[in-house]
C-alpha cells in the first residue's frame, strides 16, 4: 500500500511525478530531485505526455524552487496537493488534501455539500467548463461520487492551472496561495498583489487571476525575503477570513478557529501566530458573536 501523504500515490507513483517532472535548466549532470529530495527516475526525463512504466501518462512539470543555498529544487502539484512528511513520519507540511478530507455538508459551511474539497456547485462548473485545460470526462454528476483522484484533477486543472498560481516557482508561496484559493473563494490573486504591493512597493491591480507580471515580480524574491512575504500573505488570509465572518456571522463564526489552524500551518512561526491572532478568534467567538457560535 502506497501511501499519498508522502513520496507516493496510489499506484505507486512518486507523487511528484503523477504529472510529471522534470527540472528546468539544471547544470548537466546534475540528479534531477522533487521537493522531498527524491531523484527523478530515468523514465521521466522523456517527452511530454510519455507513458510511466505504471501506465500513466505524464506530463512535464516546469516549477522550480530556490533553496537557501541557491539550489534549484523541482516541484509539482502532488508536492502543493499533498501533505509532506519528514524520515520519521512526522507531518512538515499539511497540504490542502488533508485540510479539506472526504465528504461533508455542515450547515455551517456555505459551500454545501463537499468532498475532497470539491463542492457541488465546482463539480457542477467543471463538467460544463470548456477549457483547454481541461482533461476530466465522464466525472459524476452527484459530489458525493467523486474520488480523490477526480478531485485533485478538478483542483489542478480548475484552480492551479486556471488561475496562474502554476506561473509561482516557489514552493511555500504556490502552496499558500492554491490554499486561499480552495478555501476562500478566488481572492488569492487579490491577495497577491496586495501582499506584493505592500513589500516591494508595486501598483499591481488586483484580480482573481496572477499575471505573469505578478507571477514575475513574487518569483524575483530573495530567499531572504521569501519567508516575511509568505507570512504577509497569511496574515493577509486571516484578515480576509475575519472579514467572511464579520459579513456572515451566523454561519462563519464556528468556522473561525477551524480557519485559524489552517493558516497557521502556512505561518513561519507558529508561536508569532499564536500571539497574533488567538486573542482575536477568541474574542469573535465569545464576546463579539457568541450567539452564533454553537462548537460545531
């Protein structure tokens, strides 16, 4: 049993192959590595769209990060979508597949009824969606149907790809961004610029989609300025999510601290988070809307 958390989907796959990966521009030579470190096998260094020795059809990945030590380090959307953990076991990244689980209908959550993720209404607009982008058919018409794989194809294909977050070359910013874009509506581009306005002193309009302009300018950071910048755009979420409950309190309220911990798990310092924003779910959930708020 392979497991998806980590180095391998389903069938067996790295996970940072299911679509493929090849590193762009590496001194020759050079291993070909995946985020986590693990080497591109030689079957993957073909054509696009050539078939793995597991009978999946690839295609390569252009996304690259730069590490500290001004290495190129290769990612894809399996290294965003999945959770990574370390040689022990232990979870150092909590991707967006384990934020969001299997099926749920909360009355709490406006989205209705969700699986993986995918509520009714994106399932619905995906299997109308013309797009180039899209490869899906024959995907069910009830959510409730839907599988993992399904799911995470709707994801790359309907959030990733569409709305440019595929154009960001580092890993932890792509990764907190496809976040905000899953769980808070299409408001990351907005995100985005404004983060990026405020750091470098840019006039970037806003938008639900990320230019490549923007795209440009986010992926010319330093390593150094990486960090600060990500942890900007979190903060940027969680006011975005106080303003969601401030507009739909009955509703959002008990969603609050659930919100919470999913960016916090984006934050560098999650004890600096701490600080910054417990005192104020607190007080939203027992002295500005307390009636509303009933734990679930």
């Amino acid at each position: 049993m392979f497991s998806n958390n980590n180095n391998y989907n389903s069938q067996g796959v790295p996970s940072f192959m299911a679509y493929g990966g090849v590193p762009v521009g590496l001194p020759k030579g050079t291993v070909p590595q995946n985020a986590t470190g693990g080497a591109v096998p030689q079957w993957a260094l073909g054509q696009q769209n050539q078939t793995s020795p597991f009978g999946q059809p690839t295609q390569l990945a252009q996304n690259n990060t730069q590490m500290s030590d001004g290495s190129n380090v290769l990612f894809s959307f399996n290294d965003i979508y999945y959770s990574q953990n370390d040689s022990s076991g232990n979870t150092i990244y909590k991707g967006t597949a384990d934020h969001e689980g299997g099926f749920s209908n909360r009355d709490n959550d406006l989205g209705g009824a969700t699986n993986y993720g995918i509520t009714q209404s994106s399932l619905n607009e995906y299997n109308s969606w013309d797009s180039q982008l899209k490869t899906g058919i024959d995907f069910p018409q009830d959510v409730r149907l839907l599988t993992p794989e399904q799911s995470k194809q709707i994801m790359d294909e309907m959030y990733y790809q569409r709305y440019g977050i595929n154009n960001l070359n580092n890993l932890p910013i792509a990764r907190n961004v496809f976040d905000e874009q899953v769980n808070q509506g299409t408001g990351a581009g907005y995100d985005l610029a404004s983060a990026i306005n405020e750091y470098k002193g840019t006039n970037f309009a806003g938008s639900s989609n990320i230019s490549q302009p923007l795209a440009n300018t986010v992926n010319s950071l330093t390593a150094d300025e990486i960090t600060p910048f990500n942890d900007l755009l979190s903060q940027k979420r969680m006011s975005r999510y106080f303003n969601s409950v401030d507009k739909y309190p009955q509703q959002n309220v008990n969603n609050l601290n659930g919100w919470y911990n999913r960016v916090k798990s984006y934050y560098s310092d999650p004890l600096e988070f701490e600080k910054l924003y417990k005192n104020k779910v607190d007080d939203y959930i027992l002295r500005k809307y307390p009636q509303y708020y009933n734990g679930k």
